[in-house]
C-alpha cells in the first residue's frame, strides 16, 4: 500500500442520519468512520464529507430513475435541510468541505472533482454507506478518472451484509486496495 498520504483524501460519504439511522450495525459505522476521521485529521490528510441532496420537490429525479423516484414522493413533506444532517458521530469541522451530490456517485451533480483538482488530491480513501450504493459507484467513476483508490472494508457497509462481503472481497480488488481501518492507520 502507498503509505504517502500526500495528495491523499478521506471522503466520507452519505453518512447521513437519515440514510444511516435504521443500520443494524449503526453504532459499529459510525464509530469506525469517525475513527477514520480522526486518523486522517492527525495525519493532516484533508476530510472530504458527500452528501446526496435534492432541492424541494426533486426536480432532478426523473420517475425513470428506479431508487430516487421511490423517495420523490416521501419526501414532498420534507425540509431539504433536513436531508443533509450528517450524524453527529461523524460531523465534519467547519472549515472542512461538504459536497451535495444528485446522484449516487459522489461525483455525479456535484463539484468533488473540481475541489479534488484544485487541492491537487489523486488517491481518494473511500468510506461510507453503503457499499453497493455509494462506494461502488463512486469508485468506478474514480478508477475512470485515474485516482488511486483505497477502501476501508469496516468503514463501509450495506444493508445486505453478503454484497458487502463480495464487494470488498472480490470486486473492488480490481480497482482499488481494500484494507481494515487499523491496518490502513498503520501505514
């Protein structure tokens, strides 16, 4: 593993509370990543938090779009700030950036590759919910845009514990390193 953590970032994406509330395993990822957090904080490695926003009404979700149109109509009643509360476990500092994305990648609707541009950032360490959702989309776009790719395997997680576990077993292998939070704060 490059252990060179200049030009790197720790993107922390979707953790927030109302996409992570109902996680059987809540507490264990919200301890984990803020852990992550931390580590990245004393390494001086910049903190980079994605959230997925909609302005009131979902404009940007077409009803063709299987997941987002399911939300469309639950959220009419909703306040758009109230989507983007990251959970107080894993909030970001006021000086660190939070990017609204429209989609389920981090970079789809959203300015993360302009600020990875300007902050001169190429390896992106991945953490966040979930792991067939935002990381795996999030990685492929990464791997196109030739950024090196770390995932933390336990700062991650699905409500399908099994894709997880074949995601971080099998298929990221081809794109990026995958490694536990103690052995990549190790390196």
């Amino acid at each position: 593993m490059d252990t060179n953590n200049q030009h790197t970032a720790l993107l922390v994406m979707d953790m927030q509370t109302a996409v992570i509330s109902s996680l059987p395993d809540y507490n264990e990822i919200t301890g984990n990543v803020a852990k992550a957090i931390a580590f990245a904080r004393s390494k001086n490695i910049p903190v980079l938090f994605a959230v997925v926003s909609f302005r009131p009404g979902m404009p940007e979700v077409s009803m063709n779009n299987k997941l987002f149109a399911a939300s469309k109509e639950r959220a009419k009643n909703m306040k758009g700030g109230s989507m983007l509360n990251i959970d107080e476990a894993v909030v970001p500092l006021p000086d660190e950036i939070v990017v609204e994305k429209r989609r389920i990648s981090a970079f789809t609707g959203s300015d993360l590759e302009v600020v990875l541009r300007a902050q001169g950032i190429q390896h992106l360490v991945l953490t966040g919910v979930s792991t067939s959702g935002v990381v795996l989309s999030t990685l492929r776009e990464a791997a196109d845009k030739d950024y090196r790719i770390t995932v933390l395997s336990d700062c991650c997680t699905d409500r399908d514990r099994e894709v997880h576990t074949v995601l971080v077993n099998k298929v990221f292998q081809s794109n990026a390193t995958v490694v536990t939070l103690e052995e990549w704060s190790r390196s």
